[in-house]
C-alpha cells in the first residue's frame, strides 16, 4: 500500500502491556470517552497521526475547491452561480477550521501549505478528477459530498476536542451541499433527453472514485487499528463505504439513473447491497501523483498561493498597525 509518508512513529497497535504509565493512563481515558485537549498530555504517535489526518482533511478541502471553481462561470443561471459560489466558499472555511485544529498540535499553517504544495502531504484522491460537464456539479455534491458526510459525521464523536468540534459545522455545511448536488440532478434527470444522458455520464464517471474516497479496504488499511483504538476513527473505511452504497443506490433509483457497476445486487442475507470489485490500482496512481489532474491541481494551488503574497503581506502590515496604534494608545 502507498502510505506512511508522514512516518506517525509506530509500526503496530500499541498493546496495554507494552504502555508506559502515561499511555495507559492516556487509554483510559479514551475508552472512557473522555476528550484530549491540546494542553493533554498525548502520546507523540497520536499527535504526529492527527496532524497527518488533519492537514489531509485540511488540503482535501481546499484543492476540493478547484473542480468546482472550474463551472463559476459557466454555471446555468444566475441562481446556481450564486449556490456555487457559496459552496466553495464554504469549502475554504473548512480547510480554515482545520488547518486551525491541525495547529493545536503545535505544527504551523505556513508549513503544512508547504507540504501540499511541495507534494509531501496527500488530500483526498477525488478531486484528481475532471468536471467535465454541468452535471459533475451535480455529482460532486450529491456524491462527493454524500460520502464525505458518511466519514465525517463519526469524526464529530472522535477523541481530539479540537477536531471533533470543527467537524460539527462542517457537517451541516456539507449535508447542505449534499442535497444542493441532489437538487441538480433531479434537474437534469427531469430535464430533456440530454441532460438526463449528462447525468448518467456523470455518474458513469464519478461513481468509483467515490467509493475510493472511503480509502484502502480493511485488509489494506495501515492506520486504521491503531486510529480506531485511539478512537480518532470510530468506523472503518468498509464500513463507512458500505452505508455509502446502501444509501445511494435508492437515490440513484429515485433518479431514474443506472449505477455503472454490473455486479451490484441487493443481498437478503447481509441486508447490505453487493458491490464489485474496486479498481484499486487506478486508486493507487492517483495517490501516486498519476490522475488524470494531479499536476494539474498542485499548479494552480501554488499559481493561487504566489498572487495572494501580497493579500498575506498587507493583512500582516494591518495587523502590525492596529497593534502599534494600540501600544501608542495604551501609553
Ligand atoms: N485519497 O491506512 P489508511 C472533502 C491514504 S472530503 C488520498 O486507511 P487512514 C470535501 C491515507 O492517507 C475528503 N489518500 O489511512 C468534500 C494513507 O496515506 P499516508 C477528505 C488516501 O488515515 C467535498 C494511506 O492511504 N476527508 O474534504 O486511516 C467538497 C493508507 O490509508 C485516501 C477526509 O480527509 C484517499 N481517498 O484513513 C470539498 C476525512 N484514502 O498518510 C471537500 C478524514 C486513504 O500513510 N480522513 N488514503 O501517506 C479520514 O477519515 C482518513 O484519513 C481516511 C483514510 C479514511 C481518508
């Protein structure tokens, strides 16, 4: 598996008999679902692995504003135009709140952005996808964003304060994108031939990609055992997959659409639809650097982050100000 290039310091599940007091003590309070706060004392593996997750989340969502950002323009009327914007904009106030709990563990914000840019640090696979159409719109709302829901709503439960607490807002703002992705799909799927057919192309491509958001499968998971001890993780990345399918699929129906995965069936006895096989190789190059927009996405978030210096400087240079005027004041 690609993983572990931010080395979290551990290579298995710490077990209870090899925990110095500190850890144990550190434990029990986790089961006991106590919350660690920044000032806790926390084991250095638990924080390198937060800030690793932290700042993926962080940059997931601020590259998530890059395919969606691609259809201001062309959006179809002035009404979703003005919901796109407010969409994206909602995206940058997420990777704001996160990058904000990232830094309660004592790394920095310039630093982390360092590391995305520089191509150190990982965000989430999907958004090395084109938006080919309108529709995508749609479906990154619908499903992007459904799926995102599926893996943060147990994140707002999870044993870091400060990260429990920024997911709560994000996931209402996220269940609100959700259905504004449902809403255009609807649209369509009400629309004239073609734009149904727009939707079903949509679909056809976004569909697998979202099912790799959810991560590698159990099997392959390197983090998981630990991060679910720890309880940063409550479900897995099956898991969470899993109840992803189970609630699409009707909605997919409800859209008269057809999901593209010829072995999907509704199975009796586990009471959970059967899904194939993900390609996990595609799943694999993306993470490697080789989706179709990888490149693509890294040189417009460092193009953004070159012309805002000056935005950063004056906002230092007003900040230096107020504070001088304050000090003057003060005397
Ligand atoms: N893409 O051991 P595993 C959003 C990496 S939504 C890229 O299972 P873990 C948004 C993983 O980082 C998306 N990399 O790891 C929505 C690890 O690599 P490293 C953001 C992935 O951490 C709409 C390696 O594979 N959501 O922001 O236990 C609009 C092994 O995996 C992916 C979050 O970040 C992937 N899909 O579980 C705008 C939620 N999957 O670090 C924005 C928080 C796995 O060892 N994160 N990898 O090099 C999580 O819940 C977990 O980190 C994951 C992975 C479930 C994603």
């Amino acid at each position: 598996m690609y993983a572990q290039m931010v080395d979290t310091g551990l290579k298995q599940v710490a077990e209870a008999t090899g925990m110095s007091p500190e850890e144990s003590a550190f434990q029990a309070r986790v089961d006991a679902d106590v919350k660690v706060e920044p000032k806790d004392w926390m084991p250095e593996a638990y924080r390198r692995t937060l800030v690793r997750q932290i700042q993926q989340h962080a940059h997931s969502e601020i590259v998530g504003m890059l395919p969606e950002g691609n259809w201001v323009t062309r959006a179809p009327s002035l009404k979703r135009k003005a919901i796109l914007m407010a969409k994206i904009q909602d995206e940058g106030g997420h990777g704001l709140y996160l990058y904000s709990a990232a830094e309660t563990l004592g790394v920095s914000r310039d630093n982390l952005i360092d590391d995305l840019h520089a191509g150190r640090s990982k965000y989430s696979s999907i958004f090395n996808y084109p938006t080919l159409n309108w529709a995508d719109i749609g479906a990154i709302g619908w499903l992007v964003d459904g799926a995102a829901i599926m893996n943060q709503i147990p994140l707002c439960r999870c044993s870091y304060g400060p990260y429990a607490r920024a997911m709560v807002r994000i996931c209402k703002e996220e269940s609100f994108h959700q259905r504004q992705g449902f809403d255009i799909m609807l649209a369509m799927c009400r629309g004239t031939p073609e734009q149904k057919a727009m939707a079903q192309d949509s679909l056809d491509r976004w569909w697998w990609p979202s099912l790799m958001m959810f991560g590698p499968s159990d099997a392959e998971s390197v983090h998981s055992a630990q991060s679910m001890r720890w309880k940063i993780k409550l479900l897995s990345n099956d898991e969470l997959r899993q109840r992803f399918v189970d609630q699409t699929v009707p909605q997919a129906e409800f859209l008269g659409l057809r999901v593209p995965d010829p072995e999907l069936r509704w199975n009796d006895e586990r009471g959970h639809y059967d899904v194939g096989t993900i390609d996990w190789k595609e799943f694999q190059d993306v993470l490697r650097g080789h989706g179709p927009c990888n490149r693509d996405r890294i040189r417009t978030r460092t193009k953004a982050w070159e012309d805002g210096e000056w935005v950063r400087e004056a906002a230092v240079a007003h900040a230096r100000k107020r504070a001088e005027r304050a000090a003057r004041a003060a005397a």
